[in-house]
C-alpha cells in the first residue's frame, strides 16, 4: 500500500523573531497551496506557535520539538500537551538526538510518546546511532533505542506513530558523512524487522519511516524513491522556504 508522504521540518531555535517566523511560515505556505499528496509539518520553536497558528491553512501543519510527558503541575520550564492542542498543534517531534544529547533517556522518551499518543497527538519518534563501527554493533545499539523508546507502548496507540530514522553522523553542520538511498534502505528494513519483533509484521509494515540528515533539494528523491522512506524529516533546509518547498515538491510527484 503506498504511503501519504509526510515533510516534516524542524526549525530547532531559530529563526530568532516572530517576525521572520511568520515570513518563512508563509512563504511555505504559498508555495505548497496545491499540493495534496503529502502532509507538510512545520515545528518552530514553541513561542511562535501561537501566532503561526492563526496562519493555518488546508495544506500546512503545525508540530512542535519537544514536550511534557505530564498533564499539569509543577514541572518549571515545561510546556503540557493540552496547553498545544488549544493551537492546533498536531505533531510532537520526541527523541531528536540534540535532546538525548541535552540528557533525555529512552525511558523519559518513552513516556513522553506514551502521553502524546494517548492524547491523539502524533509523534515523529526519532532514532539514529551516534556513529558506525565496522563490527555493526551500531545495529544493536539502534534496536534498543527502538526497543525501549516504545517501552509500554500498546499496539492500538501506533495508528499516529512515525519513527523518523537519524544517524547522528549525518545531521547538521557538524555531519561525518552521507548515507545513500541504498544504505537507508537497508536500515529501514533493519527497523521493520525490529517492529515486528516488538509488535507484528503487519504493524511493522504500517507504520510510517522518515528519513532525516542533510536533507536537501538534491539528495531528497533518492530517499524517497529508492531509500524505502515515506518522507523526510529536514533540519536547516526547513528553513528556507525555496528549498523546502522544493523538498515536498518532490514528494508530492513521487
Ligand atoms: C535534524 O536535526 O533533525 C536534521 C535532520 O538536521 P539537518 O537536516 O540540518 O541535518
């Protein structure tokens, strides 16, 4: 069965006005009007998203980086999920590396998935190993990220569940090296097999697998046509509403 391709771009902390926010957010927005194969997910820091908010539109989405696996209470610094619902928030991107690099554990992870999906927000589950090594024990180290990020996880909760797959090596300014659709590839059926352990095949093959790291323009058909993902997850390209439109331009043709 072939997929909805989903887009999903995560601004990280930028850009650093509410002003711009809203010019690059309305630039997407123009340039993806007619599109309608793909579900396009914009998540910019969360102090923009009530005003992004009043800008939506049929064809875009808004998510969100992070959030509490609590409802209320006394969690200082922290941002609920009932708080985001009121803004039409509808993803919630858990697990980014840049997080766990901040301290976030699997088990915190997976609490935090635990409290989005039962609250019918979706989550982009992101998991990637830090580095390779020639004895692929990166493999393993993958499976129990996977593993235990699901923790506690029921099978009936995966309907809004999207595992977005991001070697740590491959993303940002600091990458080590590029994967290519053939390698993605193999890692997808690599995750597959790991869902199927946890849950069933048919479950494993249900769901949905992005791929992200040095997404651009160039290199985004390739993942998709040959790298068996149903979209991307963009990082610095998201932010450049030329290049990402040309990003779900790609998908919406595919
Ligand atoms: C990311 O950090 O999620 C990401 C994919 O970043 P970039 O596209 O900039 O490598």
């Amino acid at each position: 069965m072939k997929q909805k391709k989903l887009i999903v771009g995560n601004w990280k902390m930028n850009p650093q006005t509410g002003a711009v926010a809203g010019k690059i957010f309305d630039g997407i927005k123009k340039g993806i009007v007619t599109f309608k194969n793909t579900d396009v997910a914009m998540c910019p820091p969360v102090i923009f998203i009530p005003e992004l908010s009043k800008k939506l539109s049929a064809a875009t989405i808004l998510g969100v980086q992070n959030v509490s696996a609590s409802k209320e209470g006394a969690f200082t610094g922290e941002i609920s999920i009932g708080m985001l619902a009121q803004f039409k928030v509808k993803y919630v991107i858990l697990g980014h590396s840049e997080r766990r690099e901040m301290g976030e554990t699997d088990f915190m992870i997976s609490k935090k998935v635990e409290s989005a999906l039962n609250a019918k927000l979706s989550v982009i589950l992101c998991v990637g190993e830090k580095e390779r090594d020639e004895e692929c024990t990166y493999l393993e180290m993958l499976r129990l990220q996977i593993e235990n990020s699901l923790l506690n996880i029921p099978k009936g909760l995966l309907s809004k569940l999207v595992i977005a797959y991001e070697p740590v090596w491959a993303i940002g300014e600091k990458a080590t090296g590029r994967i290519d659709p053939a390698g993605l590839l193999e890692i997808v059926i690599f995750i597959r097999k790991v869902l199927s352990g946890i849950y069933d095949q048919e479950t494993a093959h249900s769901l949905k697998i992005l791929y992200g790291g040095s997404v651009d323009e160039k290199n985004s058909e390739g993942f998709m046509k040959e790298g068996g993902v149903a979209g991307l997850l963009v990082g610095r390209a998201s932010l450049n509403p030329k290049k990402f439109i040309e990003i779900v331009k790609i998908a919406e043709n595919l």
